[in-house]
C-alpha cells in the first residue's frame, strides 16, 4: 500500500539559510513523486515531480529533491531561504496501482525568520 | 496565474440554502477532481471525473452532488450542507488518469472558501 510519511510537522529556519524538508513513502512500485507548495488561502501550487528519469529533480523557485530508492526517501531542499517560501509543504505519491488515488502526506509548515 | 478556475472564491450559505461551486481549465486535460482541505490537513479526495464520467466518489454524503458538462467544465452542488462542511473546496484537473496518468501532476485552482451558517 502506499503511504507518504512527511518526518516534520513545523521546520522554521532564518532568511539566507538552507531549507529541508524531509519526505518518506511507501509504495509497492516504482513511484511518482511530487511536492506541491501552499500559501495561505490559495491552491496548491506544483515545484517539482520525479517520474524515473533523474534522481535529482530541479524545480521552481531554486527547490530541487533527491530520489533515494535505498532509503524510500524524496527529501526537498533549497540552498538559501527568502521570506516568500514561508507557507504549507506538500509531499506527494502517485504509483501505478494507484489510479486516480494520490496520497498527500501530512503536510509541514514552513516559518522564514527575518 | 492558475490555469484551473474556480468560483467564486468565498461562499456564506445557510443550512437551507443550494449553490454551486464552479471550475473551470482549458488545458485539454481528462480527468478533473473535487478535493475538500480543513484547516491545517491535506486536501481530501471528495470525487474523480474521467472523460466527462464519474469514475470515483469517495462516500462522500448526497448534499454534495458533482457535474461534468462537458471536458473543461466541472460543477459541485451543494444543498442541505452542515456547519461541518465549511471548508476550502479545490478543483483539480490532470493530463488523463490512467496509464501516463500517474506521472502526470494535478493542476490545481485556488479553491472556494466555504463557510455554512
């Protein structure tokens, strides 16, 4: 079965500082794997996906993420925080017996210190 | 700029009262999706249209009822709702939701706040 397992509720980090956001899922096959980006009252907005071809995956807004079959792992990261990236943080699975069922994880809210 | 609509943004209604939610892309995508989000939870899936059918309702209760008129237009009606219901209402749409689907993203609107009095 899948599942999606995103290990922080909150992460809260300065401006100009390194941003990660760690996701795990669970998944009979070969996965595919999204995160999606909410800022308060809008929809959800898609950074990046990984569909088996490369393991790191460029995004936008300066995000990227690294598949790691080995650890089940699709870890989100950005070199440099800014006051903007403050929002919800959505890790994403989608594989094929999944069909129309996408499974969000929790969700972790990102705070941006001044 | 989302490339999903939907209106309107906010909705107050009463217990008694019938209105309709409204979604709208236009990026030739076949599957189009319901979710409903509470405060601080991840969306959740209400129901799935696949080429103008319904091919997913998630036992969601009969005061809601979904429509597709056609492949770029999507309907939630909503009657008899319970102050329980309040919440943001996303519309979604993918490329197609078998096969390729899964590597295909969901496209999302901005939503429709709800709140029932």
């Amino acid at each position: 079965a899948q599942s999606v397992t995103q290990l922080d509720s909150h992460v809260s980090v300065s401006e100009g500082t390194p941003v990660l956001l760690r996701c795990n899922y669970s998944s009979s096959y070969s996965p595919s794997l999204f995160w999606y980006v909410q800022h308060p009252n809008k929809g959800l907005q898609l950074l990046l996906k990984y569909t088996s071809a490369a393991t790191l995956v460029k995004g936008i807004n300066g995000f990227e993420a690294e598949f790691k079959k080995s650890e089940t792992s699709f870890h989100l990261t950005k070199p440099s925080a800014h006051m903007s990236d403050a929002a919800e943080y959505f890790c994403v699975v989608r594989d094929y017996t999944g069909g129309f069922k996408t499974i969000f994880g929790a969700g972790t809210r990102l705070f941006v210190k001044a | 700029d989302t490339e999903v609509t939907q209106t309107p943004k906010h909705l107050v209604m009463g217990m008694t009262n019938k209105k309709s939610l409204k979604c709208e892309q236009h990026m030739g995508h076949r599957a189009m999706y319901w979710y409903k989000q509470k405060a601080k939870k991840p969306p959740e899936l209400m129901f799935v249209y696949s080429y103008e059918k319904l091919s997913i309702n998630e036992s969601v209760p009969s005061r809601f009822s979904p429509e597709c008129p056609n492949s770029s237009l999507l309907n939630l009606h909503l009657h008899a709702l319970q102050p329980e219901d309040s919440a943001l209402y996303l519309c979604a749409s993918s490329q197609d939701s078998l096969g390729l689907g899964r590597n295909s993203p969901l496209h999302f609107g901005n939503g429709t706040r709800l709140t029932v009095t």
